[in-house]
C-alpha cells in the first residue's frame, strides 16, 4: 500500500511565515495583561493547520500578490494553504 501525500497549496511556506510572525508579536507583547490570549490566537490557528485570515500588508515584502491590491485586503489562507481573497 501506498501512502497518499495530502493535497498542499501553492502557499506552503507562507504558513510558516506568518507562524514565525504571529509567536514574534505573541512573545513581544504577551507579558502585557491581557495580551497573550489574543496573541495566541493566530498562533494556534496556523499551528492547527486551521483556515486563517489576515491582511495583505502582513504578507512577506517579496511575496508578489503583496502588490496585487490594496495593503488593508482581507486574505484568507486555507487549511491546504491556498491563498485566497476574503
């Protein structure tokens, strides 16, 4: 029997991108009271692989739909990491 790989986007590396990102300003900013429940909650949507909305300006500078549009463009990147409009 053969395993099957699950269907990834084209966006694979930009999930762990906005991963790295999201523990940055959580652990940046997490000591401040009631900042780290709000922080963590990107963190544990891309680490449960979840769908995760964001804005284009949080995209990385080289990344080329970041001048595809307008910086404040909401953005969803799916579970098998697609990028999509929102």
């Amino acid at each position: 029997m053969v395993a099957r790989l699950k269907h990834r986007g084209n966006e694979v590396g930009l999930r762990e991108y906005l991963l790295e990102e999201a523990i940055y300003l959580r652990n940046l900013y997490g000591h401040i009271d009631g900042c780290w429940e709000p922080l963590a909650i990107p963190v544990d949507q891309l680490v449960g692989r979840e769908r995760y909305g964001f804005y284009r300006y949080e995209l990385p500078g080289d990344h080329p739909l970041r001048r595809a549009g307008e910086l404040r463009d909401r953005l969803v990147l799916t579970e098998d990491d697609q990028l999509l409009s929102a």
